[in-house]
C-alpha cells in the first residue's frame, strides 16, 4: 500500500488504497475520495446532519462527522474478517453532506429524498449516515420511485417505528415506518425488525426478531430467519445504532437496555450474503452522549461491514 497525504482529496483514482497517518490528514468515510462527480462510482457515501424529528435527546446531527473520524483507523487495515480490499472492487466515494435548511422544516423530506435520488440516476448504491432516523423514510420514498413499491427492509434497533402518524410532511423519527408500509414502500411481510425492546400495540405486520430472540437463538438462527423472510426481494438496509445495548453505544438519543452487544450484531449483518441490497444507512449515532468513541467506532464497523457484503460479491 503506498503512502499518500490527504488521500480524500489527492487521491486521483477511485478504487484503491493508500497508506496515510490515522491521526492526521484529511477526514472522509475511510480516507475515500471527496467528490461530487456520480460518474464510474458503485457506492456514495454521504451524510445527513438532521435531528430534529427527535422525541428525546438531540445530537445525531453531528452523528457524521463522528463516524467518518472514527473510520481513520479502519483504513489502515484489511477489514477483518473479510481479508481484502474492498476499495479495490468497488468504486466507493465520500459524497460530503447533504445542505439542510433546518430554518424551514416542510423542505426537509424532498431535499433528503432530491439528495437520493441523484445518486440513484447513476446507478450508485447509497450509504447514508444520520442523523436521526427520520431520514430513512424520503430515501425510502427515493427507492420506491427508483425500483417501485413493495420493498423489503432489514431494520436494526431498539425502537420498531411503526408509531401513528398521517401527517405526510411531519418530523418524527418513530413513525417512519408507519408511513412507510401505509404508502406500500415497504412490504412488511418482507421485512424483519432486529432488535426490538420497546412496545408498541401495532407493529404493522413486520416480522420482529426482537433482542430477547437474538440473545436466545444466536446470530446463527437471526441470519438463517432474515432470509427466509426477505428472500430475492429487493432491500433496504437501516442501523439504528441504538440496536445496540447502551453498553456498547452510549452515544444516542433514546438507549434502551438488554440490546445487542457489538459481535452479536456485526456477526448477523457480516452473513447477510446473498440479500439483494439496494442501499443502507447507519443513523442515531450522537457524539454529545458518547464515551472514547465506542459509538462512533461501533457505526464506522457497521457501514465498512455494509461496504464489505457488496464487495463480496465481486470478486
């Protein structure tokens, strides 16, 4: 691996990696290219730094920032398990963040949903770190508008969010999924929660795998469960990093106790192969809450993991 400085901004090809120090440089998602050019890429990574559709601490805007920081050190390496370069198969790019106008709330669902949707004219797979969960829902509108309705999702978290909420334009980062399914975006015999540990009185048809499951059956029967309800569906992936015990993810809005730890979760999405994957997104990570940034560290894995399951398939 040869050494280049500030590689995020140097770097004239977009597969590949260099050497560069993890304490110093310019920071993107694992020192990948800064670009705003679509053209040749497989994977965009970019931020949305948005949390004001919390319902209790606020924070993840900075969520990433936090993540891309934590990433450095992940770039030294060859992720571990996989033991290659995943940046010599995919064309993986860090496509900055996504400008809000936070001053004007009703823009918020259409700039996130513009934002995806430029990178779906070309082909490229989203990987979006939040931000709280909200934004998932106008990338999801994005989805369907890109490969139509009745998409399947695998769902990380402690929360299902499938609460109340007919206010098409309304911010709320625990009703996403209601909108969701009741527009038809999500399929949600398709569709498996992981995870869960908070109540609702309708979780709206999902299949839930909650933390009492996983923790019971192993990270074995979890993958084995995911694909037999997903199946070649078409999917989207979303990570709420406080799927999480707060043990190993302090830093987020609304922690819940008894989660996953860190290997249990890791071990589940590294055997997801096979699941036709259309985009992702790591989101809830909020650096104001967090200790030596476990969190942060713990979502950096998540999203390198997520880019690792697409290299894997081109070999």
């Amino acid at each position: 691996m040869s050494v280049l400085v500030d590689a995020a901004i140097s770097r004239s090809e977009l597969k590949g990696s260099n050497f560069e120090m993890t304490y110093g440089g310019a920071t993107s998602f694992m020192r990948r290219n800064y670009s705003k050019s679509l053209v040749g890429v497989d994977v965009a990574v970019s931020g949305i730094p948005f949390d004001l559709a919390v319902t209790y601490r606020s924070g993840a805007r900075l969520g990433p920032r936090a993540i891309r920081a934590a990433s450095v050190q992940l770039a030294e390496l060859l992720p571990y398990p996989w033991g290659f370069d995943p940046f010599e198969r995919l064309a993986v790019i860090d496509y900055g963040d996504c400008f809000l106008d936070p001053h004007n709330p009703l823009t918020i669902r259409d700039t996130i949903k513009d934002h995806i949707e430029n990178m779906l004219e070309y082909d490229v797979f989203p990987l979006t770190f939040g931000g709280d969960h909200y934004i998932t829902y106008p990338i999801l509108l994005a989805m369907a508008e890109k490969y139509g309705k009745g998409l399947s999702i695998i769902h990380f978290d402690a929360h299902c969010d499938t609460w109340a909420d007919d206010e098409e334009y309304s911010l709320n980062h625990g009703t996403m999924f209601y909108k969701a399914i009741k527009n038809g975006i999500i399929d949600p015999a398709k569709s498996v929660q992981i995870g869960i540990r908070t109540w609702n009185e309708d979780f709206m048809g999902t299949n839930i795998l909650d933390a009492e499951y996983v923790h019971n059956n192993g990270w074995q029967k979890v993958v084995e469960r995911v694909k037999e309800i997903v199946g070649n569906n078409l999917t989207y992936l979303t990570f709420d990093i406080d799927c999480l015990d707060p043990a190993y993810a302090p830093g987020t809005g609304t922690p819940v106790p008894g989660g996953l730890n860190s290997a249990q979760a890791l071990a589940i999405l590294r055997n997801l192969q096979g699941i036709n994957l259309i985009g992702a997104d790591v989101v809830e990570v909020a650096p104001s809450y967090d200790h030596a940034e476990i969190t942060a560290l713990a979502g950096a894995h998540v999203a390198c993991d997520i880019i690792c399951l697409l290299a894997g398939s081109k070999k």
